[in-house]
C-alpha cells in the first residue's frame, strides 16, 4: 500500500500516502495554454462541473503521467489502454482528472481504514488546493464524508502556531489550533449522489488494480474492462456493504497531495469513527 511514518512535533507520528495531485491538471492546462486556449482554473473547475459526471476516470499514480510530454494525450491513452471512451473536450477532460482524484482519494481512504482499523467519517482539506470548490465536493460524494476547506495558508499558520507555543503565548498546540480554527473558518461540503458514486469507485477500483496497463495495452484493457463490467453487475449485491460499522473513538491521519499553483499543496485530514469491516 505503500503507507509510511512521519515524525511531527511533540513527538507525535503521522501516518502517511502521497498521491499525485493537481500536477495532471496544471499539466493539462499547459498543453491548452500553448495551443491558444487560455482558461484560468476556475474557468476549467467551471466546465468541469457542466460535464456529465463519471463517464471515465483515470489513476493519478498510474506511470503514464509521470512525466508526459503532452498531459492531455496521457489522460486519452489511460482511457483507451482501459477500455473507456477518451474525453475529447476541455471540460470533460478535466472532469476526468478531478473524478479521478476524489476516487483515489476514497482508494487511499479505504487502505487506511482497513490498516487502521477505523471508518472515516470526516475529511480536512489545507493548502492551496482547499480553494478548489469542485474538487471538494468530488470528493465528498467518492467518499461520503463531510470535507471541510481550509485554511489556505496552512504552512505559514502551522509556523506561526509553533512560534506562540514556543513563546508561551498560548498553552499548547491544541490551544493553537483553536485559535487558529476561530479565526479562520472553514468551507464545509456534504456527501451527495453517494449511490451513484459508488458504483464508479466499483469501475476505478478494477482501474487501479489493473496498473500493468501501461506495459501491457490491449490485453490489460480487455482484462480490466472485463472486471468493470462484472464489478457493474456484481455492484448491485454488493453496495450495502459499504456502509457497515459502529462507532468507536475519532482517530486522524493526513494524505498529502504535492501539487503545483492554485488548487495545489492539498493536504487532507482524514477523520472518523468506526471499525473498517463489513459483516
């Protein structure tokens, strides 16, 4: 799963995943910048949102996009190497990069839970990528939990946290960050169309475990659409699991998405309650 272990001040530990971020769209929007089309991130969130919704999806940490020479051709190969029709405008595009996103988010979640053994409930966007409101809804509908966005300036507070701990101005980190939360409310974006999310998370994750499609072509794309389409029938039985588990005490942990300008530096605090399993 490739989860690993970050010291943090106070002795604490963070457990920790990095996954590719906004590095894909700021990648698209150079292909579209150089060709002449000039779209701001808002105005690419904004035809995102016009698109139909989970239509394709690709795997941010798939090789493809390590580093291509042309973002927007990568995703369109993705799509074909796995079977779905390749987006062909702007906005679908995108679309398909930021559903992608919120997917592997909700991927990620899953692997944490079942390691920590805890059911997420509530998620914590930071950075520069908090100010994506479509991004975030995306993700609370991939994973069903409530995102709240902010603060944008997260590092810089974070320093200045320290600094009044350090000096006595404030009794400890808990203090600091109550303060920090007063002055600086959050966004707060509830979980909506979750049935119809489910199902393309139930597509992604054959995407995912099918990452042997960069090396192998047509017969990795036969293979996971095969999977897509008995996972679309078998989905229908197996839905109702998703939503098992008790309440138990609040654990978090953060994934970071590193990421380029704009809706980039996303970090995400992830909390919930309740044990990963499904009885």
């Amino acid at each position: 799963m490739n989860f690993t272990n970050e010291g943090g001040v106070g002795g604490t530990v963070r457990l920790l995943k990095n996954i590719t971020g906004m590095w894909l769209l700021e990648g698209c929007k150079k292909v579209w910048d150089a060709a002449g089309m000039k779209y701001s991130y808002g105005d690419l969130c904004a035809m995102a949102k016009a698109e139909p919704d989970c239509r394709a999806w690709i795997d941010p940490d798939d090789a493809l996009f390590t580093s291509p020479s042309d973002m927007t051709a990568a995703v369109g190969e993705y799509c074909r190497r796995t079977g779905q029709v390749a987006p062909t405008t702007v906005g679908a595009c995108t679309r398909t990069v930021l559903e992608g996103l919120a997917l592997k988010y909700r991927l990620v979640l899953d692997q944490l839970g079942a390691i920590a053994q805890v059911r997420f409930t509530e998620l914590r966007v930071i950075g520069g990528g908090c100010r994506n409101a479509v991004l975030n809804q995306f993700t609370a509908d991939a994973t069903g939990c409530r995102v709240l966005a902010g603060p944008v300036e997260a590092t810089a507070l974070g320093n200045i946290a320290m600094q009044i701990v350090a000096l006595g101005w404030v009794a400890s980190i808990d203090e600091a960050r109550a303060l920090i939360d007063r002055w600086f409310p959050v966004d707060t974006f509830e979980p909506a169309g979750s049935a119809r999310w489910d199902r393309a998370y139930l597509d992604f994750q054959s995407l995912a475990q099918c990452f042997m499609n960069s090396r192998f072509g047509g017969a990795a794309a036969i293979y996971s659409r095969g999977l897509m389409l008995l996972r679309a029938f078998l989905g229908i039985f197996a839905l109702p699991l998703l939503s098992a588990g008790a309440p138990v005490e609040s654990v978090s942990a953060v994934v970071k998405d590193p990421s380029g300008d704009f809706v980039a530096d996303a970090s995400v605090t992830l909390q919930g309650r309740g044990p990963a399993s499904a009885n």
